[in-house]
C-alpha cells in the first residue's frame, strides 16, 4: 500500500455510503489485514452497527489506557452482549507507564501540552502502533465535523505515521445524523452521552461541555483547540 493508492482509492470511493465504504473494505482486504479501532465513542458504535447489520468480518480492537470511567467499561460489555462479538483489548506497556508515573506522577497531563502528549504517547499511540503494524488498513470513527484538527478529514487517506490506509466511513456524517441513525437502531451508547460529554476519553481529560461549545471542548479543556490531539490522528514519526 501507498499515498499513491490511497489516492486513487479516494476517487474511487467518493460519494458512496459509509455501508458501500465498509462492504468495500471487507472485500479489498484480506481477512485480518483491515480491523475498526474503536474508542466506544457514538460514531464507533454506528459503525460496529453498520458491521455487523453488513454482516462484515471485521475484527474490532480498542484501547484501555487504565483510566477509562466506568461508564465506557459497561458499554463494552454491553456492546459484546448486543452484538455476540470479541473485542480485542490493548493496553499500555507497563514499565514505560510505572517510570512516567514514578516520575511526574498521576496528574503529569496537567502539567504541560508535552507531559499530556507522553502520557498518551504510552497509553495510546505505542499500543496502536504495535497493532498497526500487523494491519493494512484501520477504520476510524472520524468526522469532519468533530472539531478544528479534523477539518481535513477524508473517506479514504494515507496514514503518514503509521504507514497504512485510513479508512474514514462517516467523514462525511453531521452529528445530527449519526445520533437519528443511533436512535433509529437503537445502538448501545455511553450514558455519559447523556449528561453532555459528546467526546469520551480517559476520566480526568474529559468534562462535560457547555451549551454552544465545540462537541470536543470537553477534551483537554486546559488546552488550546489545535492541540487536541492525543498523536492518534496526526501526522507524526513512527513510534520506533
């Protein structure tokens, strides 16, 4: 695979339906080679909807950071039960995290953009990057609409920091529409959703938001908008 492909895919792929998208994906890739990253938030629960409704073999994987609230445990064990599925579950590499801890402690993220951006470096980016690397392509749960560093987003990309092709079904989607499919299909969601947290990450970097506010405002609130990133979604070196 390469930008050039990823290119051509794009063309190819433009104006079809997140269905169409996720029905190409499980044809073009080998069984295996492409797999959903899912973050549990409200776009990743209509896709893995759209997956299974398709029928579609495509393995799903999350992320647990350890500081996850309890409310995003129960709605992948809720999500397992709907959906009869295995979830694979990656989590941190543990001396890297015990020397972070050791050493700036468990509020470290407060502390600086470059402190927070460590800490999920080894929470989130060096487990994904271990995953990635065994994939050709991941679908994400993007969408342009979701804040300023997601403008740009894509249906089809190429991910520049970890050497794979990003696939993007809802990018299109507005908020309302995903929430009328979710409402439709009666998906399991967050109950978190519903006490004004539109984005869930870890429990201490995610609040409720304001009315008005950006939907991913309660993310790292302490930061400016073009830093809220947490190196998943953002052009960078390989983790080595």
């Amino acid at each position: 695979m390469s930008r050039d492909v990823a290119e051509q895919l794009k063309r190819e792929l433009s104006g079809k339906t997140p269905q169409e998208i996720l029905c190409w994906a499980a044809a073009f890739f080998v069984a295996g080679e492409c797999a959903l990253a899912s973050s549990f938030g409200a776009e990743d629960q209509v896709i893995t909807d759209m997956l299974e409704k398709e029928q579609l073999r495509i393995p799903i994987f999350t992320l647990d950071t350890g500081r996850l609230p309890q409310e995003s445990y129960d709605l992948i064990e809720a999500t397992r039960k709907r959906y009869g599925i295995e979830i694979e579950v990656l989590v941190p590499e543990r001396a890297p995290l015990e020397a972070l801890l050791t050493r700036y402690g468990p509020n470290l993220f407060y502390e600086s953009v470059e402190l927070r951006r460590e800490c999920c470096r080894i929470r989130k980016v060096e487990p994904l990057a271990g995953k990635l690397s065994t994939l050709k392509g991941w679908i994400c749960g993007l969408r342009r609409e979701q804040s300023v560093t997601r403008t740009g987003v894509e249906l089809v990309e190429w991910d520049g920091s970890f050497g794979l092709i990003k696939i993007n079904p809802l990018a299109d989607m507005t908020d309302a529409e995903v929430w009328d499919y979710i409402l439709q299909h009666e998906v399991p969601c967050n109950v978190l959703h519903a006490q004004g947290y539109p984005s869930i990450g870890c429990a201490p970097c995610t609040r409720a938001v304001k009315s008005g506010e950006d939907i991913r405002a309660g993310r790292w609130w302490w930061e400016m908008p073009e830093h809220k990133e947490c190196g998943l979604h953002r052009e960078q070196h390989k983790p080595s």
